[in-house]
C-alpha cells in the first residue's frame, strides 16, 4: 500500500526526533511492503523565519492532500517575544482548524520495564499503566466567549465560558467508543455535572449516544476533582477515558507524569475523516537541539499511532509498540530515561535499535 504523509519537523529538536521516526517507518515499510512517501513542511519558529508567518499557506495546502500529518515540535526561546498572533504556537493551533481536527488522544503509558521511574510506589504500577485520555479539543471554555471590565465596586474583572453543543459531544463520544471498542469497551467520562450545566448536557450526551450507537461499550462517571486523584491513587482502574478541553488538558499532563517521562508519549489529533495530525507530547527542547540526546520514542509512537488509527494497520502498530519493549527490555536507554545498571545511547541509536527490531 502507498500512503503519503506530510513531516512538520518544526523547531528545536523537531527535525532529529521525525527523522527517527522516519527510520521505523520505513523499516515497517520494508518488512510489511507498505511505500511511505514524505514531504516535509515548515511550521512555527522556522515557518517564521523563513516566510515571517507561523503557517504557511504551501504547508497548509500539502497538509490537506496527504493521507496523513507528522509533526515534531514547535517554539522555543528565539521567538518567545514576537507578538501573539505570530508566534510558532499559532501555527500548530491554525493546523488543527484547517484539518478540522477536535479531538486529541494523549496514551499514557508506563512500560514495565520504566516502572521504577513513576513517581508513585512501585506496588502501584507494577502491573503497568495505560490511560487513553480523549480530549474535546476545540469547543468548552478555551474557545468560549469572554471579555473584562471595571466594576465600581470590586475593580477588574474577567470572564470566560463554558458551553457545549449536542453535536459537539456527540462527535467526542463517537471517536472515545471507536477506540475502546478495539480494547476493554469501558469508558470513563469525566465532568463536573455537580456544579456546571454544560457538564450535565454533557453526561446526558454522552450516555444516550454510546447507548444508542454503541450498546457494547460501558460507560462510566467521574467528576474530575475525584479523577484527578483516582489517577495518582490507582491508575491501572483507567483504560479510556472522554472529557472536556479544559479537564482533559489537566488531566492528560497528570496522567503523563505518572509514567515518568513526557518523552515516551505520542498523541493524535483527529476529526471526522481518516487523516490526523500525529506528535509527541513535550516541546521543541532548543537547549538539547542539535546534541543527538533527545528521545525519539515519542515520536515514533506517535507514527505507529497514525498506522492504526489513520492506516488501519494493527499488526504494523502491534511491531513498533513491541520494538520499542524489547528495546526498553534489553537495558537501552536514552538521557531522559536512564536509569542504573542501564545503556546509555543517543537519540539516533534508539531510533536505528527500534528499526532493526521491525
């Protein structure tokens, strides 16, 4: 099979982690003779630089016609004084508009053989973790109205707003139900409907979608104040879990911290169709660019991800996802997981380690 994908390296270490993923790629591509064909494209600090925009329209248009989107990081340092409206991070926001993008998935997984390196004890983990946290990405409060003033009597004042169409968390639930209906088929969906109207419309929703389209996926409550906890006092009772922007980028970074390192984690952004947009969690590191230290494990996750998801290719995710444990297994590791009695290596032999393990 032939798929066409458009690399945004972006920024810092950007560039050294795609083209670690690129590597296994191809090796998937070899062994299961499958042609990926890549066309790299600016964005953010680069795309600035270059054309003094955060988002060129060339990028946006190869972007659309690819069956799929790589993306490494954006930002850094350099720009962190341009105005708002142009700096790097507007490019990744004005890709996911374009792409029509409104859902993120953010695994969080703790390998067992990283077990030692979550911050929780041991006997919490051991079993290994894996929280696929489904976020709404673009409606709630980020994207609300808002506005401030001057009041005579309390000074300034601001306010932002929750709200939350039908369609809105419908087509959330429809994404969070295809992807545990490929694994425990239980959800858990996070709200506040205690206190907020938009979380009652959302826990409404959700179940009489799931039990309309999807009677075999279970679907469990939980307000966020007790996820939030539940996360760091027994993580291994989540397995997919569906909220709302604000309360899934919370509790995303939560769940990421517990496996100990933002470098072994991918996401996706998907909308209605096929393509997504596929990247690491963490930032663009512009103080380790160009070091060949960074951890490509992330990234090459996140590629495996668009095989699955994007492609349909469940055994060549399935050969990555067990590249990247024997690799782990056998003792390597890279700076930001290192650990004692263990090889340290640099960013391109972790990559090159994974491919011949294809």
């Amino acid at each position: 099979m032939n798929f066409n994908i458009t690399v945004l390296d972006g920024d810092g270490i950007g560039p050294e982690i795609c083209s670690g993923a690129i590597k296994v790629l191809n090796a998937v591509g070899k062994k299961y003779a499958h042609s990926f064909n890549f066309t790299h494209k600016l964005i953010g600090g680069c795309a600035i630089d270059a054309c003094g925009v955060p988002l060129p329209e060339d990028t946006v248009k190869a972007c659309l016609a690819s069956d799929s989107v790589l993306l490494g990081a954006v930002g850094g340092y350099k720009w962190d004084n341009l105005p708002v409206d142009i700096r790097p991070e507007k490019g990744l926001l004005g890709i996911r508009k374009a792409m029509g993008l409104y859902s993120n998935i953010r695994p969080a997984k703790l390998w067992k053989s990283l077990a030692s390196a979550s911050p929780l004890k041991y006997e919490i983990v051991k079993g290994g973790v894996e929280i696929i946290i489904v976020r709404e990405l673009t409606g709630g409060i980020y994207f609300g109205e808002r506005g401030k003033g001057i009041d005579g009597n309390n000074g300034e004042y601001a306010w932002d707003t929750e709200k939350y169409s039908v369609k809105e968390i419908q087509r959330i639930t429809k994404i969070a139900c295809d992807i545990a209906a490929k694994r425990t088929k239980k959800i858990i969906s996070v709200d506040k409907a205690n206190v907020l109207e938009s979380s009652r419309l959302w826990r409404k929703t959700v179940h009489a979608y799931a039990e309309k389209y999807y009677p075999e996926i279970t679907v469990e409550d939980m307000l966020v104040d007790n996820a939030a906890m539940q996360i760091v006092k027994n993580p291994a009772q989540f397995d997919v879990v569906v909220t709302s922007n604000i309360f899934g980028d919370i509790l995303s970074d939560e769940a990421a911290q517990v496996t100990g390192s933002i470098g072994m984690l991918a996401s996706s952004s998907l909308g209605d169709g096929t393509r997504g947009l596929y990247e690491p969690i963490h930032g663009s590191a512009p103080d380790i660019a160009g070091k060949d230290v960074a951890n490509p494990i992330a990234t090459i996750l996140a590629a495996a991800m668009m095989l699955r998801d994007s492609f349909n290719l469940a055994d060549e995710y399935t050969a990555i996802e067990n590249a990247v444990a024997s690799v782990l297994d056998s003792g390597y590791r890279t700076a930001d997981i290192m650990q004692d009695n263990c090889k340290k290596i640099k960013g391109s032999e972790m990559a090159e380690l994974i491919a011949q393990l294809i």
